[in-house]
C-alpha cells in the first residue's frame, strides 16, 4: 500500500478483555515495528520483525503482549487481560530491510484505553 | 531506559525564529536520525545523520553531530507555525549491535503566529 495502516484508529475496552491490533506495512517492506507511547512520553520499543520471525522481543512488557506477522506481510500485536496501565497509542513502522540506515515509516497508530 | 534524550522539554517561539533542540545520547551509534510527530499519531522521518557526519541540511532543518559529546542538535530556521509538533531523536545501537532504534522522550515546538 501506499503506507503503514494501522486499525482500528481508537479502541475502548474493558479491563481484563483481550484486544487484536493490526498493522500491514508497506508492501516489500522487510522489516516491521512495534512501538508504544504513552501519553507525553517518548517511543518505547516493543518487537522488531524480519520477514515472518522476530529477532527481538525484548521490549514486551510482559507474557501478556504477544505479536505475530504472516506472509511477511500483515503484523497483529495481541494484549491478554488488558490492564489501564497498557493505555497508550500503540505505533507500528515499517523499512526496506531493517539496516540502521534506513529511515522508519510510521502509520498513525491505535489509541487503546483500557477502562 | 532511553538512549535518547531531548533538550529542552518543551519550546515556544515566535514565527520566523530559529529553534534549537538538542539530543544527548549515551552509547556509540552508526546513524542518528530525526524524526517529527503531529498530534501524537505517527511519526514522520526528517533527517537522518551518519556517524561519520558533522553536519547535514535539509532545507530549512539543519542537523549537527559531536559524537564525542555523544550529541546532537537540530536546528530549524525561519519558523512557521505549520512547525508545531514535537521532535524526536532516534539512535541505533553501534557497530555490531542488533538493537532496534530507541527514540528520546521528545522536544514539543510550539510556533506562534
């Protein structure tokens, strides 16, 4: 596609619920991203993926965060038992092949507030 | 924590003034880049600076790098208020290093008519 499509834009759930968040990179892009920020704050790393497999995970949180990508393509982050601290916009990017040179290109992220 | 760290916080300026914001960062990097976000959504990529690099421009953005002072500054000159966001510095992990790029916690600019 033309860019990073995140859905849904905003999502409102209850606490204790599970909730789907999807990104689908641009098309041919390797590498994709997920990042999360909480209100007023910087970017904070979540799990980085080359084609289907994730080299790092080492910035999810906790064993309730999970994420998965299928045919390169389409990424889904996945939170079990939400809880109101996970409030935040969630950010997914995507690069050509995941090298330090190459710029990020970010969709417009998910706002999730957990209630 | 964060590699990154933007300084100051928060600036507000005039239209047509310059602004300068700088990035402290505490290990060794290949490239450090800055990036802008509108409204808390998505970032936007502006400039990216090599580690070899001390100075780079792009357009009105002019972007410094003292990697002995592990620092950066990004500077923006002649402002408009279309220039209102907040600016982040992102840096890689080094020669040899897997880690993903790790943004600051950012620098709001605010552009007043």
């Amino acid at each position: 596609g033309a860019g990073v499509s995140q859905s849904p834009s905003n999502k409102v759930t209850e606490k204790g619920k599970d909730v789907e968040l999807r990104c689908d990179p641009i098309s041919g892009h390797t590498a994709l991203y997920w990042y999360r920020q909480s209100l007023g704050q910087g970017l904070e790393f979540l799990i980085y993926f080359q084609g289907n497999s994730a080299p790092d995970k080492s910035g999810l949180p906790s064993d309730r965060f999970s994420a998965e990508r299928t045919g390169g393509s389409v990424s889904t982050l996945t939170i079990q038992r939400t809880q109101q601290e996970d409030s935040a916009v969630y950010l997914c990017a995507s690069s050509f092949h995941g090298q330090p040179n190459e710029k990020l290109f970010f969709g417009s992220g998910t706002q999730l507030s957990v209630l | 924590s964060q590699q990154g760290e933007e300084d100051p916080q928060a600036l507000s300026i005039q239209e047509g003034e310059n602004a300068t914001m700088n990035c402290s960062y505490k290990t060794s990097i290949n490239n450090l880049q800055w990036y802008r976000q509108n409204s808390g959504r998505g970032l936007v990529h502006l400039i990216l600076i090599r580690s070899n690099e001390r100075e780079k421009h792009s357009g009105r953005l002019r972007v410094t790098l003292d990697t002995s002072k592990k620092s950066s500054s990004l500077l923006i000159t002649a402002s408009r208020a279309a220039d209102t966001a907040s600016y982040f510095c992102a840096t890689d992990g080094g020669p040899g290093s897997a880690r993903q790029l790790t943004f600051g916690s950012g620098t709001q600019l605010t552009v007043l008519p």
